[in-house]
C-alpha cells in the first residue's frame, strides 16, 4: 500500500454514514476514529440539541471551529466531521490541507431514511423545504472539497472498500490548497 495519509478526513451531509464509515476504516487501518461532534460535546458539556437551543447554531459553529482546529494536527487519524463544518469559510483551512478528504455522497431521500425523525439533529428538524435548501447549497462544497464515493444502497462496509481502494490508488493527487 503507498504510504498512508496522517489524516483521513470524513465530510459529507447528516446521514451519510461518516461515523460508521468512518469506524470501520480506523479499525482497518489501526488509526484512532475522531468524531469531531462527540468531542464538541464533551468539551461543551452538552449535548448538540442543547447547544442549538440554549445557545445558538452560531455558538455552535465558534465550537466546532475550535474542535477542528484542536485535531488538526492529529496523526493516524480518521476524523469523522459534522455535516455543515466544510460549509463554513472559518473551517476552510481544515479541509485544504494535504489529508485525504472523502465526501460521503448521499441523496437527501437516502439520508432523510437513514436518519428517520431526529430529535438529535435540530437542522433536519426544519421544515422540509429549508433542509432541501441546506442540502443543495452544501452539494458543491462537498465535491470540490473531498473525492466523492456514493453512499446510496451501500453498507459502510462496500462505502469503507472503496476507501481503501482510492487510498491504494489515488485517482488525484492534489496540491495542498488547489481547491481552496
Ligand atoms: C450538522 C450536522 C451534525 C451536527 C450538527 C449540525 C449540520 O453532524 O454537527 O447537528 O450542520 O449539518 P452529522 O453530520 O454528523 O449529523
């Protein structure tokens, strides 16, 4: 296998199976998985819900600016992000670097079944319009951050093989910050 990247990064819409994709490979690899949400919530002490409501998404955002920052530097890392993080122009730097970025590619149908009614997830609690909105706007952020790898009828595991296949064989080798 070529020499693996420090950093694999997981970017991609809620539902589109970053956690789990992002289990599997870090076990595969015998890299530590990063799961930027769980951290925020340890470091804030409050569940994601919770911050949305009492403080508000931009506090929420100033949170996890600062969690990406403090795994930025991580080696043997899988680091599965939130689903808005490549969206926010503070977080651009993150996901510029040279680590390896995949988007998890998922239809908002997908990903509407695969997170059901979420009471975890304020912003798919929104009317259905506003989250369609949110998930058009995000589509091209995605695409020119990370390699694209389509989630849709795929267990985490074909999703996780394709992975390692890219990893083995990059179809792109990009200069740090060509897509900035
Ligand atoms: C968000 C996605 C969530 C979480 C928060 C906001 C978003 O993470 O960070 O609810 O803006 O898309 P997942 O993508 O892991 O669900």
């Amino acid at each position: 296998m070529k020499t693996l990247p420090q950093r694999i990064i997981l970017i991609g819409f809620m539902g589109s199976g970053k956690s789990s994709v992002g289990r599997i490979l870090a076990d595969r690899l015998g890299y530590e998985l990063v799961d930027t949400d769980a951290l925020l919530e340890e470091r804030a002490g409050a569940p994601i819900p919770r911050i949305f409501r009492e403080q508000g998404e931009p506090a929420f955002r100033a949170l996890e600016s600062e969690v990406l920052a403090s795994v930025a530097d991580r080696t043997r890392s899988v680091i599965a992000t939130g689903g808005g993080a490549p969206a926010h122009p503070a977080n651009r730097e993150f996901f510029t670097r040279e680590d390896a970025v995949f988007h998890l590619r998922v239809s908002l149908k997908a990903a509407r079944e695969r997170t059901g009614e979420n009471a975890d997830r304020p912003l798919l609690a929104q009317d259905p319009e506003t989250v369609r909105g949110l998930y058009q706007g995000r589509q091209s952020v995605y695409e020119k951050l990370g390699q694209s790898v389509d989630t849709d009828g795929r267990t985490p595991d074909a999703v996780a093989d394709e992975i390692m296949r890219l990893l083995r064989n990059p179809r792109r080798n990009r200069p740090p910050g060509e897509n900035a």
